[in-house]
C-alpha cells in the first residue's frame, strides 16, 4: 500500500539510475477492467459473470459432492476467489 500512497499523486518515480542510464522507474496505473484493461468500464458485467460462475459452481458442488474430493476442492477455491472484493 505504500506504493499507492507514494506514486498516486505523481504518477511516476526513479528507482533505479545508475548515472545518466535510467534502469527501472515506478510507474502508478489504475486497471478498472480485467487482464490487461479488457472490458474496461463495463465494471457491472464482470460482476454478473462472476456472480453466475458462482451460482454455477455453488449447484454444482451440492449436487455433485459426493463423486470427487478434488473436484470440491477445485470448485471450493473457484468460489472463494470469485467472492475476493479488491479496492
């Protein structure tokens, strides 16, 4: 979280110079989408997607607990990741 509070209001920060030669600068992004900015602003459709694959794999894990362990471990984490709320 320090990165956030240090680049948000400047945007871009040195961090490793040697010299004249720029090495790696820390740049702040926001990604309001998924995977590389991919459906961006359309925030409201990834959380009906998200909360149908939820659905799905809840039905599924009830009807279908008693055929494999690993399968309930599987869709078990699905879930669990699915309902991470980020910042």
């Amino acid at each position: 979280m320090v990165g956030c509070t240090e680049l948000q209001p400047v945007g871009t920060k040195p961090f490793l110079h040697i010299g004249d030669l720029k090495i790696l600068d820390l740049t702040y992004l926001e990604n309001d989408g998924a995977v590389f900015s991919s459906f961006s602003g359309m925030r409201w459709f990834l959380v009906a997607v998200t909360a149908v694959m939820i659905l799905a794999c809840t039905y599924w894990l009830f009807r279908n607990r008693k055929h494999s362990k690993f399968l309930t471990l599987c869709l078990t984490l699905i879930i669990a990741g699915g309902n991470r709320k980020s910042d």
